[in-house]
C-alpha cells in the first residue's frame, strides 16, 4: 500500500491536474488556462497543500497509515471528499492540516457507527 503523503501528494497533484483540464484554455494552446476565482483559489491551496506535504510530521503519518488501516473504505471516502472539496468550504493551507481535520472526521465517523 503506498505511504500517505505519497498518497496525498498525487491525489493533490492530480487535483490540480484536473482544475486545469476543465477550464478553457487559451486559443494559442500555451496560455495559463482561464480559471475562475473560485477554481484558482482552490488551486492555490492545493498547491501550498503539494508543497508542504513533506513536513507532515511522522507520528501524523503514523497516526494516519493507521487509521486507513483500522478503516479503509470510510477513510477513502473521507479522504476523497477532502481532496474535492479544498478550497469549496474546507481550505487547509498546509498538508499538515488536511489529515488533522481527515482523522478527526474519519474517528468521530468511526465512533458514531
């Protein structure tokens, strides 16, 4: 199973990715894509949220490996929903903050069932 700042770094990149896929881009095909504000301020923090993942601390990756361990498919999901939703109501800007609020979620989930 891949590390999760592996993890978060690709899911974080592909986000990107894909911010710049659904805008239009500029006729001569070499312009910066025409985001919207709402969709460049997600990409922003997505961009800080990439550039700070390698100062997650260990023990939160610890902590983190093991709660997508104990519960996979909700930590996905979880984990998904976070990713989608950067910028649109949840706006972490560092990556250390995206699995604090992505454990918490995943915990209080796991104990309500």
């Amino acid at each position: 199973m891949t590390d999760i700042a592996t993890d978060l770094r690709g899911r974080f990149e592909f986000a990107i990715i894909w911010f710049y896929e659904r805008s239009e881009v500029m006729s001569d095909g070499e312009s910066v894509p025409d985001l919207s504000d709402e969709d460049a301020k997600a990409v922003e923090l997505l961009k800080a949220l990439l550039d700070t993942v390698d100062t997650i601390p260990p023990p939160l990756i610890e902590a983190t490996e093991t709660l997508r361990d104990t519960a996979p498919d909700l930590f996905e999901k979880m984990l998904t929903y976070g990713v989608q939703v950067v910028g649109f109501g949840f706006a972490p800007t560092t990556a250390t903050e995206f699995p604090e609020v992505l454990n918490r979620i995943v915990q209080c989930d796991m104990a309500g069932a």
